[in-house]
C-alpha cells in the first residue's frame, strides 16, 4: 500500500494532519477532515490557515505576489478590506504596501471550488 497525502493513507499510518483546523469552523467536519487529512499544509509568517467560502474549503492555490493578485481583483479587494490592512482605511498606504508584494511575501490564495471566486490572506506580522 503506498503511502500518499491526497487518499488520507500518509495521515492515518502517522495518525496526523498537515493542516491545523484554524479557520475551518464553519465547514463539515467530513469538508475538515479531507483538508486536514488530505491535504500538504504550507508555510506562512504566521499560523496558516485554510479559507473558507460560503461555508465549504476553498481550494490552496499558492503563495502570490501583486501580478497574480492583480489579475483576481475579488481577492486584491479582500486584502485591501482586511484587518492586516486596517479595514482600508488608509487607502494609499493599502495600495502602496500591496503594489510592493512579490511572491514569498506572505499572501495566499485560495479558489472557491463551487464559484470560482479568488479568495487571499496576508500573512505578516
């Protein structure tokens, strides 16, 4: 039997997750489980998290810098609007410090799988 992260078989012989349940409140916990259990995890500044999308996991797209988000407005709005930004507030700092990123700055995107929204988060400190 070979040993692989999407079928669950790598979790259940090391009895672990790649994916901490952080952000996944709002989803079934079979949803959870097929993320945590099924999914590789990724690096983030600070603890990673999986998005959610009218209540159902979004899919792990990567982390992006300013040209791939520029081309998925939704998700450049959901940064801009985001705590890490103070809600928008400050519109020209918001645009210069995105218009900076570069990938392995930080922003991760996710796809809703149901819709094909663009999702992102930064993760910064």
């Amino acid at each position: 039997m070979r040993l692989c992260i999407a079928n669950g078989r790598a979790a259940e012989q090391f009895e672990g997750e790649f994916t901490d349940w952080y952000g996944l409140d709002d989803v079934s916990e079979e949803n959870a489980e097929q993320v945590t259990r099924c999914a590789p995890g990724f690096n983030a500044w600070q603890d990673p998290h999986w998005l959610v999308h009218r209540n159902d996991v979004a899919a792990f797209i990567g982390e992006v810098g300013y040209t791939e988000l520029a081309a998925r407005p939704e998700a450049l709005d959901q940064l801009r609007l985001g705590p890490l930004m103070g809600g928008g507030h400050d519109t020209s700092r918001v645009a210069s410090f995105l218009t900076l990123l570069r990938q392995g700055a930080g922003v991760m995107l996710f796809r809703c799988t149901a819709r094909g929204t663009h999702l992102a988060y930064a993760s910064a400190s």
